[in-house]
C-alpha cells in the first residue's frame, strides 16, 4: 500500500512538471496568487482578512493534475473517444496569466476592504516569473478600520419616514461598531421588508440609501464615522402609498400556453374569493385555507410569500403566479390579486431498487410505491408503499454463542396527509404559518424475520401535525401513537439469553407502547449559500401516562404492571438531542455534533422497550467501535472481536460527540475526505430495579472515565445526490478494559496491533 502511495505521489509530482512541453514559450500559465498585509496590526482579525483576499483574487490557478490530464489525453481531431472522455470528465482547461483579470482582482480587494470600513485602504501587486508560470503577490495596506458613531434616521412628516422612525429601536447600526457594507444593506432589507408588510406595495430596498461622513471627530486610538439614512424622494407625479387586499381572482387550473383567460372558466364565489374553473380541481374550502389575508386587509409582502408557499405546499401545482393590479377608489388603494394555478400530475407509480447500509451490514431492498396528491379533491395525500430486503449481517454474540446475523425484511405503510390542521370542533388559522400545515396518519407493519435470533413482527399507528412556523422552526407532533411489537420463534441460543437476562428478557417481551411525541427542529443553514450553520433537534417522548391514570381509575392498585388489551403497557419519558455546528470553508467545512440523550422507565415499567434503547458503534456512531459494543465499562465474558456484535448491550443514557474535518481530495473525481473523533458511551440507569452489575450503571462521579474515544480517517464519493462514504476507525480508549489500560497509544505499536482494531465501516450519506 505504502508503495502505491508513492507511486501517486510521484505521479502527481511529475505531472505538474510535464505540462510546459505542451505551451508555446511565449503563454504563461496563472500560477496563483498570495496576499501579504503591511502593518498587520491595522486590520481585525488580519488572518480572516488576508484569507477574504485570496479568496477574491482571479482566476484560480490550474490543479496540476487535471491540467496534465487535459493535454495528454484526447485526439483535437476528434470529439469521441475514450481519450476526449478522460479529458472532458476530468481535465481542466488551462488558465493563463492575464493583466485585466489581475488588475480586476485588485480593484476588487479595494472594494472590500473599502466595505469593511478600511476607506484609506491600498492595494498594490507584482508579478513573479518561474519557467513558464506567474505568480502574482498583492500587497495590502490601511491605516485602520472605521467604527461608526453616530446613526442619525429621517425625521420629516411623511408617512414612510414614521415607519422608519418606528423601526429605529431595532436597528442593526449600533454606535461604535465597526463599519460594514452588509450590515448597512441588512438595515436597508430590514426597513424596505416591513414597509412592504405595512401596505407600502411599491417601497423598494433601493429607496433607502446612506450617507457616510467620515470627517467625523475622530480619538487617537480609532477612526469614526457618521452614519445618515436617506428615504428617496418620490419620482414626479407618484407616492409612497399605503395599499389594501382588494378583490381575489383564482384559476386553479390555468394552462400556461393560454393567451388569454377571459370567458373561458365558469366562475364560483366562496368567501372573498372568485375561483374561476370549468373541472373542480380543488376544493373552494382548501383554497380559502390557503390563501392568506382578506379583503381589505393591509397589504403584507411576508403574507403574500406565505400563500404562494402554501398554494405550492398543497403539491399538486407546478406553477403558482400570483399578480396585482392597482385599483383605487376614492382615497383607499386597492391590489386585485390575480392566482394562476397550473396543475402538475396527481397520481404516481415508483418502484426503487436500493442498496442499504444498516448497523456494519449490507443488504438490498425494493420497494414499489403508489401516490395520489388529491384524494379528496382537498389536496390530501395518500402514499402507498410496499418494500422488500435483505441483509447479510456479520456476527452477534448471543450468550456463548456467535451466530449470523442475516435478516429478511418486508414493511408496508400506509401514509395520510392532509393540509390543515385537523382538529375536532375546533378552526385553526393556519395563515400565520410560514409553509402550509399537514395533519399526518400513519399505518406500519413490519415483519423481520432473523433466522439465527428469532421473528419479530412490529405494527404502529400514528395520528399528528407537521408545520414549519418560519425558514428556520419545524414542529411535528405524534399526538397520538400505538405500537405492538413482539417477537416469535426464538432460537435455543437467544432463549437461554433471555433466561440469563431478565432486563433483556422485559425488554423484549410483547410489548404495548400509547404515547406521544413532540419534535422542535431549528437550522439557519441557507441552501444556495456557502456559510456556517446551527442545526438542534430536540425531542419528547412520552407513553404509558394516560392508560396507567385510566387503570389507576378503573381498576384500583395493583402489585402487577397494568395491562391493556392482555399485553403490559410500557410507561417512560425519553428525552433526546441532537446539537450540531457547521464551520464552512472554500474547500473544507469542520463539522461538530453532539448527541445526549435519556430514557427514563417508571411506575408499569422497570425498563425501556427494548426498540427504545440507545445504542453506540457502527458506520454513523463511534465509528471505531462495533455496533452495539458499549455499555459503560461492562466486559462482555467474550473475546474482543471488531466483527463480533453484542446483542445485549443497550442503554438508557447515551453521551455522544462528534468533530469531523472534511475536505476535498480532487473535486473532478467526486472524491473528499475527512478526518474525525468521536466520544461516547451508553448507560443503565437504576441498578437495583435493572438487575444490572454496576459495571452497566450511570454514574456521575466515573461516566467521564468511560467515555470511549474513537479516532479515524475517510473517503467519500459525493456525486450530488449519492454519497458513498468509507470510514476507517481506531479505538483509542476502550471503557471496557481494566482502568490503567484504557488507552491504547502504547501498545498501537505492537505486531498485529491495527489488523485486530481496524474497523471499517461501508455507508450511504454522511454520518451527519
């Protein structure tokens, strides 16, 4: 392997070297910038700012390798070929050294350091010849960066000027802040958007514009500048005018090759509407719950946003064009809207064969599907599915004994969805969600039949709403759920476990789980732009609560567990997490996650059902580690095998933290890569309820010390909308070994050391 590797590297060396006999000696290659700052301590945070530099320097320079790829493969004589194949998918064109793209790039820098409020900012550079290459070195300087001192707002009679002096408190211009561009255009966006929600139809951003004044007075220690908003004055013969929601025009299914819609629809009024249709699409109800605000209302920009992603969240519309028309009657304006709805197709058959990747196993599905987007005509959704696979698993441990852990699978759902929030004798206003609301129904049936283990048959209904308050807030609430899980035909091996375990054996008895679930997602990650992110999830699980008050109630005390339907209920509230930061660079992003989370068993139960326990190791957790190999510092009476799995070793406390690096190998190929460490382990809570060896236990005076640690390197394909990720991990503490030998540094070294501890882990997707 090592041989191989130097074999690449000197490939990759030789041809970057190689590429000049293919130019003619008077064209030189572009070979890069750098960017030096004089005085650095005159610029904040000098390393961001010599990084934002580069950034902004073109063009960039060719990659050696692909550039080679370019001229020595390919026939210019030709257009096919395997040879023009190669070089198309993964060459590069060659970029030369140009004077206008350098001299673009230095008034660009100007500009930017300019907007940061370095308005005595230089920008100079110089080129530099080597074979047939030019390297180009600018050179930075300013004498500092200005603060803003004081932001003075308009402060006349007109209608727009009181809105902006209404605004002025949440003002993003802070005296004594540093001077940016972008904060002044966010202050300009901020004021144009709620002009536009107060009525002011016409207000544009660029109505709003800045005077800066950098004469200010300013200390010795820092420069200053006064700040002046400006509203425009309106154009000759027009106002700033405040207007209302006047008549609403509807075709909910408009076809856009028509010129003309004039007395081609029947129309039917419902409400403030005029639905103008000759085939009912949609019901007049759906469309009223959709469409957002009425008749005279005050115009607002952000409402109008919400019915036009309302009327797309119904799915059953390609387009959605929504239009205004001025009417004014008397001193009141008006805009008439005008909806053109164009249908897209209501009914879909899919059938998908996938490759799945599920705890260090690999298997295949397939799955057939059937939708319809209108069921009832009120754009509820109906989707089908019925889906068949296999695994070929590795190991298990069960007790004493190793088997396979093959699996066959079959699962059909059946899934309603309808577009509201569907409350008994209770009417919602759905209009201040920014997407539509969905009242979600659930049927599941999954059969699981692990020869070696034993059968396994789970049915579930579920009865909740889906809605997104804003861009950055979901909620989704199971209000009701109902799950049966069971298992059949145990073997002898996993028998005599349950007879050995009796927390195992509880845990995976028939089970019966009533209970609710509250999920509250938040990210402000923005899809087209390359920036940091916050992703949280934070989840409630709750069951078993109303049935044991309602048996308390009917049937009075009891030293048994409760039972409903001749199955026990299980009762436990569980509280789960998920924190993740995303550091995004040109060609890099550091990622960081972590993940705590707690199952607490009470009053029916004395443990979780066993589908509710935590669980540590394989390709997207603890990577270092064998799925289901962590349990406090719990020794397994087994060997330690990375492809052997413990059945048994399952939690109620989870700790988990994450940090990946990833970063591009050659963008041409798809090809990343990553570095990460994980932290983590799972624990029981109560050892005298449990019957678990203290060893299994949470405590809070030695959880720290038995943490895991897990450390290790992968390579991810990532074609857009796959990603086939491989990840080799290392343990680098192992909690289940005595205290002293823990950590492995010092025996990493030892003959056959990696070949016993390497894990490798095959997957589809990140990890997170």
């Amino acid at each position: 392997m090592l041989r191989v590797i130097s074999y690449l590297c000197l490939l990759l060396v030789l041809s970057s070297c190689t590429v000049g006999k293919y130019i003619d000696d008077d064209i030189r290659l572009y070979g890069g910038a750098s960017v030096e700052l004089r005085e650095p301590d005159y610029f904040i945070n000098a390393g961001s700012v010599r990084a934002d530099l580069l950034d902004i320097s073109q063009p960039k320079k060719n990659r050696g390798f692909p550039l080679w790829i370019h001229y020595a493969f390919g026939n210019p004589e030709r257009e096919r070929g395997f040879g023009n194949f190669i070089k198309r998918q993964f060459g590069q064109e060659p970029v030369f050294y140009s004077d206008d793209e350098v001299e673009r790039s230095k008034l660009g820098m100007r500009k930017f350091l300019y907007d940061q409020g370095y308005f005595n900012a230089t920008v100079e550079y110089d080129s530099i010849h080597r074979d047939q290459r030019v390297h180009v070195r600018y050179v930075a300087g300013t004498t500092g960066r200005y603060r803003m001192r004081d932001v003075h707002f308009p402060r006349d009679s007109s209608a727009m000027a009181r809105v902006v002096e209404n605004l002025r408190q949440h003002t993003e211009l802070r005296s004594d802040a540093y001077y940016s561009l972008e904060r002044l255009v966010k202050e300009r966006s901020r004021i144009g958007t709620e002009a536009r929600n107060q009525g002011f139809y016409h207000f544009t951003d660029e109505d709003i514009f800045y005077f800066v004044d950098t004469n200010a007075v300013n200390r010795t220690d820092s420069l200053y500048a006064d700040i002046w908003l400006r509203i425009r004055a309106p154009r000759e013969g027009e106002n700033y005018k405040q207007y209302r929601i006047g008549h609403s025009y509807i075709y909910p299914n408009y076809d856009l090759s028509l010129n003309s819609v004039e007395g081609l629809f029947d129309s039917t009024v419902y409400g403030d509407l005029r639905i103008f249709q000759n085939t009912q699409i949609l019901k007049p109800k759906t469309l009223d719950e959709s469409i957002t605000q009425n008749y005279n209302d005050i115009y607002s920009e952000e409402r109008q946003i919400a019915t036009t992603n309302h009327l797309l969240d119904l799915d059953i519309y390609k387009f959605v064009n929504l239009n205004y028309r001025i009417r004014e009657v008397g001193d009141t304006n008006y805009l008439d809207r005008y909806i053109y709805l164009t249908p897209g197709q209501v009914q879909t058959i899919s059938a998908e064969l996938e490759a799945t990747t599920r705890a260090n196993t690999l298997g295949m599905s397939i799955k057939g599907s059937y939708a319809h987007k209108n069921l009832f005509h009120g754009a509820e959704r109906l989707d089908l599915s019925l889906s068949t696979g296999f695994e070929n698993g590795g190991r298990i441990q069960v007790g004493d004994d190793t088997l396979r852990n093959n699996l066959v699978e079959l699962t059909a759902r059946v899934d309603l969805s309808i577009p509201r929030f569907v409350v008994p004798f209770v009417r919602i206003d759905q209009g201040s969600t920014f997407h539509i609301p969905r009242t979600k129904i659930g049927i599941l049936a999954n059969f699981q039949r692990r020869r070696s283990l034993f059968t396994s048959r789970n049915y579930k209904f579920t009865f909740g709403y889906d809605w997104e308050e804003t861009r950055e807030k979901r909620h989704q609430i199971d209000l009701f759920s109902f799950n049966i899980f069971n298992i059949s035909q145990k073997s002898e091996p996993f028998q005599r476990l349950l007879d050995e375990n009796t927390r195992l054996e509880r845990s995976l008895s028939n089970l019966l789980i009533l209970g609710s679930t509250y999920i509250y997602t938040y990210t402000n990650q923005e899809l087209d732009k390359r920036k940091d992110y916050f992703f949280f999830l934070g989840q409630l699980e709750a069951a078993g609560n109303t049935s044991y008050l309602a048996s308390r109630m009917f049937k009075g005390t009891s030293p048994e567990p409760y039972r409903m339907f001749g199955r026990q209920f299980s009762q436990f509230t569980k509280f789960d997490f998920d924190v993740r930061y995303h550091w995004v660079g040109r060609n890099s992003s550091l990622v960081t996650r972590f993940v705590p989370g707690i199952g607490i068993p009470y009053l029916n139960s004395t443990s979780l059902p066993y589908i509710k326990q935590y669980y540590l190791g394989g390709a997207s957790s603890m990577r270092a580690f064998p799925i289901r190999s962590l349990l406090g510092s719990y020794t397994p009476d087994v060997e330690n095998n990375v492809a052997t799995i413990s059945f048994e070793q399952t939690g109620e406390v989870k700790l988990e933290g994450n940090i990946e690096y990833r970063f591009d190998i050659l963008s041409a190929l798809y090809l990343k890569g990553a570095f990460f460490l994980d932290v983590g382990n799972t624990w029981l809570l109560d050892p005298q309820k449990l019957e678990a060896d203290r060893a299994k236990v949470f405590n809070t005076n030695s959880f720290a010390s038995e943490l895991a640690f897990g450390a290790g390197a992968g390579v991810r394909v990532d074609i857009q909308y796959v990603v086939l990720r491989l990840d080799f991990g290392v343990p680098l503490k192992k909690p289940f070994l005595e205290v002293g030998e823990r950590w492995t540094f010092g025996r990493m070294g030892n003959r056959g050391w990696f070949k016993d501890n390497l894990t490798l882990n095959i997957a589809l997707g990140y990890p997170f």
